[in-house]
C-alpha cells in the first residue's frame, strides 16, 4: 500500500470485517510481557520525536502508556475480558421495547488510535430470555474498548446481544466525536457520527421510531 493510500484508508475509515482483525498468536503472551514490549517500543518512539526520557516527568511514561493500552483502552480485544452475561427468564412475560439509553462510549479510532466519545442507545423486544440491565452497559464497553471503527462497534454490538438475547428484535444508535476528525485532517470540533444497526421486528419502520421516539422524548435524569 502506498501512503497515499494509507491516508484516504484512514479519512475514509473503511474496514472490511465484522471481526476485529487478529493475529492468530494475539493471545499467546501473558499482559505482563505485552506491557514490557510496549514500554520498550514506546520508548523508542518518545527518542525518535526527540524527548529525554530521564526528565523526571518523562520517564515513567513509557510505563505508564503501555499499562494503559493493554489493561484499559484495550482491554477489549481480549475475549477473555467479555463480561460474563446471565440471561434469567422472561418470567413476568414483558414483550415490549426495553430501552438502555445514554450509554458511555469511551473508544479508540483503529486507523488514528485517538479517542472515540459519545454514547449508545440500546433497545431490545424480549423473548424467553432478559439480561440484567448494567450487562448492556458492560457489554458496550467492552466492545468499545478495542481499537475500533464506528460502523463495526455497532454492529459488534448488535450481533453479541442477538445471541446473548436469542433474538433478532435488538437495535443498537452509536453517537460518537471523533478526534481524527476535530482535532486533525478537516479538524471539524462540532461534527459527530451516528451509526444505526438492528434486525428482527426494528426492520418495521413503526417499531423503529417507536423506539426513535423514546429515546428522543425522553426526560434528563441527570
Ligand atoms: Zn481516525
């Protein structure tokens, strides 16, 4: 690939895959030798802009930057670290639109590596099986939490509680700013990305903006 290339990749944000690309040895090293390595090659990094890594401010940095990566912004790649999910019955048979909304989207751009900020709103029609509410919250942050584009963390989203629910009735709103898109390239500070993604009964459009409707009427709590 050629720069040119790697940079419209990059404003584009096009990604081909539902999956978050893997090494298949991506789990092989514990995260106490991943944190050494990224220490070490981020130290190399702070050199080559120039910076005294002996500064007192400075170097602890390189510690400080890979502990971050592998056990918060990243935790999510491993799938180990998926929250573990127990669905009860449907016991009191409630079968209309369950809505979680307002959700903390805490994320990372996988072509920039620069935060992703905004919220999810989630919604579900459920059949014989219901989730604890904070589970949908776990489970967003968990796939927020990985280098990520925007269309693929809705949709990552989406299909986990599909399964988890057994259900197709689940549609998922991602708002999100982006910080390769304000602060850099077109450096736009007010624009924000919204991404869509549903199935089963949400394909109707009455059902759809009944929960459009929820989630844009609905009072702030805060
Ligand atoms: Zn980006």
């Amino acid at each position: 690939m050629n720069l040119e290339e790697i940079e419209s990749i990059g404003d584009a944000h096009i990604s081909g895959n539902i999956e978050t690309p893997l090494r298949s040895d991506a789990f092989e090293k514990s995260d106490d030798d991943k944190i050494k390595n990224i220490q070490y090659h981020f130290s190399e990094i702070m050199k080559e802009l120039g910076l005294d890594l002996t500064d007192d401010s400075l170097s602890g940095t390189p510690y400080r930057f890979a502990k971050m990566y592998v056990k918060e912004l990243f935790y999510g790649l491993n799938p180990q670290n998926r929250p573990n999910i127990s669905t009860f019955d449907n016991k009191y048979g409630y079968e209309k639109i369950l809505v979680e909304q307002n959700i903390s989207i805490d994320s990372s751009c996988e072509h920039h590596f620069l935060p992703i900020v905004g919220n999810a709103h989630v919604g579900y029609i459920p059949k014989d099986k219901v989730v604890g509410l904070s589970k949908i919250n776990r489970l967003v942050d968990y796939y927020a939490h990985r280098p990520q584009v925007q269309e693929r963390l809705c949709l990552q989203i989406l299909k986990d509680l599909q399964q988890t629910l057994g259900t197709d009735d689940v549609i998922v709103v991602v708002n999100a700013k982006h910080l390769c898109v304000s602060s850099r390239g077109i450096k736009d500070k007010n624009s924000f990305t919204t991404t869509v993604e549903y199935g089963g009964q949400f394909t109707e459009p009455s059902i759809r903006n009944e929960f459009f409707d929820i989630i844009n009427k609905s009072v702030d709590l805060s």
